[in-house]
C-alpha cells in the first residue's frame, strides 16, 4: 500500500502495519542477501507472489517432455563420449542447467523471434516456457553424473574387477543382493551374453546391446529412485515459501531465467525485451565466441591454438619446495564467464567468502601440514565443513518451525486456510508424499539386506545433506561444490564397518555412492526448489511443477 501511495500522503501516513502473517519473521527483517536484477515495479512478474497465477498450455507440456527426452539423448553422449574423458564438456557437472538455459536461449531469441519477424505466433506463453525450463531442470541430472554414472558403475564395477588376487568376489560381491546388481557367467567359454564385460569392453562384432540383464536391476533401482525424489519434491515444496518469500533468498540461478522470460508476458507489460537490450546482445555474442572457438579447436581442429581461459595454474611446488611452503601445493584458477555473471548477482559476503576462504586453507595446510600432514589438514577442513552445514540445516529447520509445525497441522486435520493458496498443493498431500517416500525408502534398503535401523539413518543423514547443499546453492549459488563427508562416513564415524557388519555396510555403501555420486556435486532437489520458486515469479501455478 505504501508503494502505491505518493509520498506524504496522509492516507499512507495513517495506514497501519499490516498484521504478520503466521509464517512471517517476528521483526521483519528482510532477509535478502543478494543484488535482484534490475525490474520494472509495475510489471507483475516483479513481485515476490503472482497473484494471477495461471496454468499452462499443451504447448507447455510437449515442450517440457520433449526437452527432457532431448536431454536424455544428448547428455549420455556428450558426457561419456564426446567429452573424452575428463577434459571435454560435461553437461551434468554442477547445479548450473546449462543446456535448460540453452533450450531457452534458442526459442526465445531463434524460433519465437523469427516468427514473430515474419507475423506469426507460436503461441507459447511465459507459464510454457518456465514449465518447460523447470521440467528439463529437474531432470537433466538423471542422465548423467547425477545418476546413471554412479548407477551403472556400482551394480557392474566390483563383478568386472574381481580376480584371484584382490578377492572381491568373497570380500564383497558375496553380500549383493540377488536381482539388484549385474553380472557375467562364470565359464569363459560361455557365448553370453557378458553385459559387464561388453559394458567396459565393448560389444564383440556381431553382437547387440544386452538389454535383458539390465531392465530388472533398473527397474528394482528405480523403485528407490522415486521414493528419494518423492522426498526432495516434499522437502523443496515445505521449505519453498519459507526461503522464497519469507526469507527471501536470491536464488541466483533463477534470477537469469526469470529475466528472459519477461518477453512473454500474458499481462500486457510495457517491460523490454531480455534481447533487446545491447549488454545483453553483447554479454552473449561474447561469451559464445570465447566458448566457441575453443569448442571448435578442441572437437573438430585440433591444430587451433585455444584461448588460455581454464586450468590457470601456479605450480607452487616448482617454487616453494622446501619447508612449511611446500605444503601450499599447487593453485588452480579458471576463467569462466557465466560464473563471473552469476556471481554478480551474490551478495559481496559470499564473493568475497569465496576467495578468501580459499586462500585460508592454502595458509593452514601451510602452517600445519608440516605436523599433521598436508592430507590430514584437507581432512579437518574438510570435517569442519561437514559439521557446519548439518548446522545449517538444523538452524533453518528452526527458523521455519512454524511454518512446518502449522502445515502438519493442516495435514493432519485436513483443512486449508490463508497460508495455503490456491497454486499450492495441499499440506497433507506434501506430508503424505514425504512420509510415504521416507518409508518406502526405508523399506527399500531393509528388502536389499540392510538393517532398518541404518536404513533409517543413512535416509535421515542424505534428507539432512542435500537440504543443506540447497540452502548454499539458493542463498549463495554455489553451484559447484562437494561434499566429501558421505553419509556413509558419517555413520562410520560412530560406528565402525565391522560394528555394521559387511552385509549392512557393502549395500549401504552402493545406495550411498549412486545418490552421492560425484561427492554430492550435482543433487536433484536445488533444481526442484528453483523450479518452484521460478514458477512462483512467473505466474506458473506450483501445482504444475509438482
């Protein structure tokens, strides 16, 4: 009401503060830590709820599964054998949708804008669009290392490398549960088919992909695979209008989407075009030329001197070899111009923390890793880390018990009230979901021949990670990180392997690595929490997201 009031008016003089809502801070702080881009007041999409929220089109729908069948196709290939190995692209690296963001780049500024040139309308609207963006970033992760990387490994790795001398067949593969892992017969001279042999080898002349022995352990694995993201969907939908609207995080990874959705505006906004502003034609045209022409050196001329963006090192060991600087080791330093644009949009704290805290480490590996060892160093470092951010997770968890305690009890009684809008999902739905995954969960592991209580825990402890790793990516859009303290280790630190007995800690060890994979560098649920957020900026209804 003051916004909308001139300056001094004594109607906004008068007006009374309006009454906190159950679900707001006590004080009213504003909780925003990081730059919004810049946005017209008047438009709509601007404020942190769409009144008129509305559904999408089959225009939508097709788009978003297409996408996603698209990603499915591109992702495998690009990453296991395109990117030749480690050096290459890899898609499904970080948090970052590059190829969501791409997608949208190519019908926002190709096909909507070339028809547009010649008369014509796709007749795609702005809720199409963010729903086909947040389907394809939700499941851009699966294809690659966010799943079928560390899936296909772990049921095929220990029956391929088993010999006579490391003994893994009765040190490990002896405790897979039948029907949940892969493997060849045990006659060499038996025709096959071999699936794991021809999995690492490749298929011998005349052979086809061995389908058959891979669709039950797929389909017993995806059983488990829908139970944890029915508890990242339950997770991101309780905690969605605590961090977006209360606390107001940035979400930096939605801001840029958000911006170039702008175009498409069923509420008839005079807001410019993302396009047709000249930084933004120039920040693009930039960037893909850098990209680019390295791309082109590295895939199709390899004779073509590259730009010298990535892998800036310093060898400190060539020059401090001797003494407490040695144990500095060497420093890397890239050059990428997406994260220089996405960290604009941080607050200077966490830039800056960035940095500086990296430099810290290399000044306490300095200073104690002549005692303690340079690799223990990384460990505690690594372990205080750890420990933060299961505090985090548990401050927030706290901040929001309002929130959380007043939707239980609307699931439980059934109702709806104020708190809940109509774009929403009911909370007893949300809270069935997230109990009725958590035990399928459960259930899962102890069917697999692990104990219900450590599949209890090893639930408890990934449900704990991942909403932390979330909270650092929507707050400080840390798109890029790991976390090396598995639930796996966790529970090793208080209880040893042989106090969990090989049967509980072999299985828990493959779920732990295929929902960890790359030590937590890309998880599903950050994707989840920005689509709902997305979708409450845009006018999209969270029901379709959900």
């Amino acid at each position: 009401t003051v916004v909308r009031m001139s300056e001094g008016s004594p109607a906004a003089e008068h007006e009374p503060a309006p009454a906190p809502s159950i679900a707001s801070d006590e004080a009213g702080e504003d909780f925003h830590t990081g730059r919004k881009l810049a946005f017209d007041p008047n438009d709509p999409a601007s404020g942190m709820r769409q009144e008129h929220a509305e559904y999408p089109t089959w225009r939508g729908w097709l788009l978003g599964v297409l996408g996603s069948a698209g990603l499915a196709a591109v992702i495998p290939y690009v990453d296991f054998v395109l990117s030749r190995g480690d050096s290459g692209t890899t898609y499904s690296f970080n948090a970052f949708p590059m190829l969501s963001i791409v997608m949208v780049l190519v019908l926002l500024a190709g096909v909507t804008f070339a028809f547009r040139g010649l008369g014509l309308r796709l007749g795609l609207t702005r809720q199409d669009l963010t729903l086909a963006f947040c389907m394809t970033m939700v499941t851009y992760t699966i294809a690659g290392v966010g799943f079928w990387t560390f899936w296909s490994t772990g049921v095929t790795a220990s029956h391929y490398l088993a010999n006579s001398e490391n003994r893994w067949d009765d040190l490990i593969n002896q405790y897979h549960t039948p029907g949940l892992f892969l493997s060849d017969p045990k006659d060499a001279s038996d025709p096959g088919p071999r699936p794991v042999e021809w999995f690492y080898q490749g298929l011998p002349p005349g052979r086809g992909i061995p389908w058959g022995p891979w669709v039950g352990p797929f389909l017993r694995w995806s059983i488990v695979v829908l139970c944890m993201y029915g508890i990242w969907f339950a997770l991101s939908a309780l905690l969605a209008r605590r961090w977006s609207e209360h606390e107001r995080l940035p979400f930096p990874l939605a801001q840029v989407p958000a911006e170039m959705f702008g175009d498409f505006d069923p509420f008839g906004s005079a807001r410019r075009s993302f396009f047709s502003y000249r930084a933004a034609q120039w920040g693009i045209a930039f960037t893909f030329l850098l990209q680019g022409w390295n791309s082109l050196a590295y895939y199709l001329t390899p004779t073509m001197p590259q730009l010298p963006l990535l892998d800036w090192g310093w060898g400190g060991r060539a020059y401090f070899s001797e003494g407490i600087w040695k144990q500095i080791g060497d420093m890397h330093y890239h050059i990428y111009p997406t994260i220089i644009g996405l960290t604009y949009l941080l607050s200077v704290d966490v830039a800056f923390s960035l940095w500086f805290f990296y430099f810290l480490f290399k000044l306490l590996r300095m200073f104690f890793g002549e005692t303690y060892g340079a690799e223990n160093v990384q460990h505690y470092c690594s372990a205080q880390g750890a420990g933060a951010l299961l505090s985090l997770v548990v401050m927030s968890c706290w901040m929001a018990r309002t929130e959380l305690g007043h939707s239980l009890k609307l699931a439980i009684t059934g109702r709806r009230d104020a708190s809940v809008s109509d774009d929403e999902c009911a909370p007893r739905l949300i809270w069935a979901l997230l109990l009725g995954s958590f035990a399928g969960a459960v259930v899962w592991l102890a069917a697999a021949g692990v104990g219900v209580g450590w599949a209890l825990a090893i639930v408890v402890l990934f449900m704990l990670v991942v909403t932390g790793l979330t909270r650092l990516i929507a707050e400080a859009g840390v798109f890029a990180t790991q976390y090396v303290d598995f639930p796996i280790r966790l529970l090793s630190y208080s209880a040893t392997p042989a106090v969990m007995g090989a049967q509980n800690f072999v299985m828990l060890s493959v779920f732990n690595r295929t929902f960890a994979a790359d030590w937590f560098r890309i998880v599903p649920m950050p994707g989840i929490l920005h689509a709902l957020h997305l979708a409450g900026q845009m006018g999209l209804r969270r029901k379709s997201v959900f």
